[in-house]
C-alpha cells in the first residue's frame, strides 16, 4: 500500500478527502473536513495556554478514579499506592508533553508524522491506534454510559448508546469544538470532582496498612506505576494532533509545560481520589458515586459530571482515531471516520460490562498501550535522526515518498516481541513478571529495545543520504 500523499489546499478529486475546510479562529464550531493534511501557517491561531485545559479535562474521568483503586486492590497501602501513581504518571505524561511540541512546528498530526519514520509501515502503528481509539472508547464510555443511565432511569445500553452519538458528534465536529468543550469542562468537572472528593472523608476509611509485603509489595508498587504511566502515555499517539493549528512560532517550552502539567495534574487527582475511596468505588462506579454523594441533587449532578467527563475525553479518542484510520491509507472523509470510532465503541462496551468489568477493564487498559513505547522510541529517534543530520522535517515531502520504513517496523516489532516476558495481565503474565511478583516492566522493555534496535538502523541511513527514499 502506497503512503497517502498529503495535499495542497487547492486539491481536487479523490485526493481532497484529507484536506477540507478548517476552523479559522478560536469559537469556530462549523464541520472540520481537514484531515492529515498539514495546516498551512496562514491558517494556524491559538497560543500555548490552551493545551492545559484540552489536556486536563479529559482525564476527568471515572476511569482514572477506577484506576487509582487497583494500587489497594493489590495490597499497598494509600501512600505507598500514590508514590507509585504520582511516579508513573509523570513517566508517562513526559513522552506525550514532548511529542505534542511537534504540532506547531509541522502543522501535522502524530500518526501523520509517523510516516516520516515508518513509511510505508506506517499502516502498522496506524492500525493499532485506530484500534485503541475504539477500546479507549469502550473503556471509558463504560462508565459514561452507566452514569448517563442511572441519571435518566434508561437501560444500560440506551445510556452508552447516547453517550457514544454525543462523543461522535464532537468528533465529527473536530479540533475546534473539542479545545472550546475541554475549556469549558476544566472547570465544571473540575468542581464536580472537588465536591466529590469533600464527600470522602465522611464516608471512607483510607487505606493505612496494606496486606502486600516483602517482594509482593515491590511487585504491586512497580505494577501500580505501570498502570498510571499507561494512562498518561496512553495519549502520545494523539499528542500533536490537538497542537497542530498552533502558530509556527508558538514557544515550544511553554507547549511543553502546559501539555505535561494538564495531563498530570488531572490524572494524579483522579487516581487519588480512587485510592482514597476504594472501598467505595467498585465495579459499579456509577452507582458509587451516587451512593456516595447521598442521592438526590447531589447525586445526579455527580452523575452527570460522570457522564460529560467520558464525553470530553471520547470525542478526543474518537477525532485522533479518524486521523489514524486515514493515516493508513483509507480515503474515507474525517468526519466519517470519526463517527465511525464511536459506532465501533458501543459492542465493545457492551462486551465488557457483561462479565466481569474489573478484570476486562484492567488487560484492555495494559493491551492498547503496550505497542506505544516502541511507536515513541523510534518517532523520537527518527526527529533526533533528522535534527542532527540537518535532514528536513516535511511531512507533505515525506508523504510521497516511496520508503518501506523496514528498519522502524522491525524496531517496532522487536520492542514488542520484548515486552512479553515482562507482561502482567489477567490474560498472560510473563515469566520474568511472575518472577518479579507481578511487577510489570514491559512498558520499560519495549522502549528500551526499541531505541537499541533503531538508533543505529536510523543514523546509517542517514549516512546513506536516504537510499530508499525516491519519489513515488
């Protein structure tokens, strides 16, 4: 399969599917048609402050909360459990703040940009994150869903079936219209989660002694870490996708600080509130919730704060996938694509909340993430590659390329292959993880491997001036 070419903005016929209109001002809430085409400088706008709030209210969310309990589920007590947390989340919130700086100084997307690593095997990350944008939208619509439905008295299903029209209709809307609901969200939910949290101490007894010791307790406290930093690494495949209107000259430091500070932030808090409440938060979070904020008023607006969270934080899973199904070559308009995420999302919701959520929700939430560090490591080296080697960073040249990308897929494949023996997950646990008393080091074993594989792969064909690189 030959890469898409990125076109102009004066491209016609089959070829314009992934240019289109774009938003021309902050406040634009007409249809985005703009697809993996790079944006053009005259029409980029925004400043920096805006990547803390579209990076902080989606991780709002009753799956961080979720997430936050597993640390006491395995044994640890509540500050050893929130060392592990504040830990890992910063690990894995470093790669997403890094890779987001990538959007104003290219105008492209992060998959789009893949390409200027993969090339043609492109079409490998962009498949995986096409598929962990529809998982991402099952896990957490799992809880919008539920609260949407407890709040207006619906089966469960009509809940998620709502909640996956909404998030598919911003989707379709585009970048715009998430950046301005995210602005708005940061403050209402923000307050939702605040109250909720005023409502523990009342209710809940924190966990001061865990019931792990020894060698379990470094196995749960290094699997805990692990957990937090996939939810944070989670978004580097969508960094620079919500970065990419940004003006050209935007400080690069500043995008930096704001991303990394909005995703941590945000996911430190939920996570601390799950710790802290564990015994109250279970498999039916949204009926903990409500019992915990004593019904009524209070209760529904607790649960609608559930339910606008995951729809903040799924139109985002649900924009970044239609740039990754294009991506991998499908002429398909974004806006189709988008709302197709979100249709694909219901079944696997249902799928998950008819056995046993707790387990489902734990090997989705480790299995969608585990390809993210290779696809960081060798995008990361290739820019690396390219700034020392004075090498151009184009993604519309690179696009027409007609590369391979082998030496980027057989790193890719290698940090995956590596990462198995170090897996923990209800479905397989790896040799060395049992070894290790459950400790999970995967996320560690696959970047790694992937930097030794690629590095020198990637500096001899700079060396060799781009060989493989003719026009198409």
């Amino acid at each position: 399969m030959s890469l898409p070419p990125a076109p102009s903005s004066t491209a016609t016929g089959p070829r314009s599917v992934f240019d289109g209109r774009m938003p021309a001002e902050p406040g634009d809430l007409r249809i985005e048609a703009r697809g993996i085409a790079p944006v053009p400088g005259q029409h980029r706008y925004g400043g920096p402050g805006r990547l803390f709030t579209v990076w902080f209210a989606p991780n709002l969310t009753m799956t961080g909360v979720f997430t936050g309990t597993v640390g006491i589920a395995l044994g640890l007590d509540l500050p050893t459990a929130l060392l592990a947390v504040v830990l890992g989340t910063l690990i894995g919130a470093v790669p997403t703040a890094y890779l987001g700086t990538w959007g104003s100084r290219t105008g492209a997307g992060q998959l789009p940009l893949a390409r200027l690593a993969f090339g043609r095997s492109v079409t490998v990350p962009g498949l995986l994150q096409w598929l962990s944008s529809v998982a991402w939208d099952a896990l957490i619509g799992l809880f919008g869903g539920d609260a949407l439905a407890r709040l207006c008295g619906w089966p469960f299903w009509l809940g998620v079936l709502v909640m996956m029209v909404g998030q598919g209709s911003l989707g379709v809307l585009g970048y715009e219209a998430i950046h301005r609901l995210q602005k708005l969200m940061t403050f209402v939910l923000a307050a939702a989660f605040v109250a909720l949290a005023f409502r523990l101490p009342d209710s809940v007894h924190p966990a001061a002694v865990g019931s792990a010791h020894g060698a379990d307790r470094v196995g749960a406290f290094v699997l805990t870490s692990t957990i937090a930093l996939s939810l944070a690494l989670s978004w580097a495949p969508y960094a620079s996708d919500f970065s990419r209107y940004l003006p050209q000259d935007t400080s690069r430091p500043r995008m930096f600080w704001y991303t990394l500070l909005g995703v941590s932030v945000s996911f430190v808090a939920v996570q601390a509130l799950g710790l802290w409440g564990a015994t109250v938060f279970t498999d039916q979070t949204a009926r903990g919730v409500d019992r915990l904020l004593g019904g009524g008023l209070l209760g529904a607006v607790g649960l609608l704060a559930v339910a606008l969270a995951a729809l903040c934080s799924n139109a985002m899973n649900d924009y970044s996938g239609s740039l990754a199904l294009q991506t991998i070559g499908l002429r398909v308009p974004r806006p189709f694509a988008a709302a197709l995420a979100a249709v694909l999302g219901f079944p696997l919701v249902l799928w998950m909340h008819a056995a046993d959520t707790a387990a489902r929700f734990q090997n989705v939430l480790l299995f969608v993430g585990y390809w993210i560090p290779g696809f960081v490591a060798v995008v990361a080296v290739d820019w690396f590659a390219r700034a020392r080697a004075g090498e151009p960073v184009d993604p519309t040249a690179e696009s027409v390329r007609s590369r391979s990308g082998r030496p980027a897929l057989v790193a890719f494949c290698a940090a995956f292959a590596a990462a198995v023996p170090f897996m923990n997950t209800g479905l397989y646990t790896g040799p060395v993880a049992a070894a290790l008393h459950g400790a999970d080091l995967a996320y560690y074993a696959a970047f790694l491997t992937a930097l030794a594989v690629y590095a020198p792969l990637r500096l001899r064909r700079s060396r060799t001036t781009l060989p493989d690189a003719s026009p198409a």
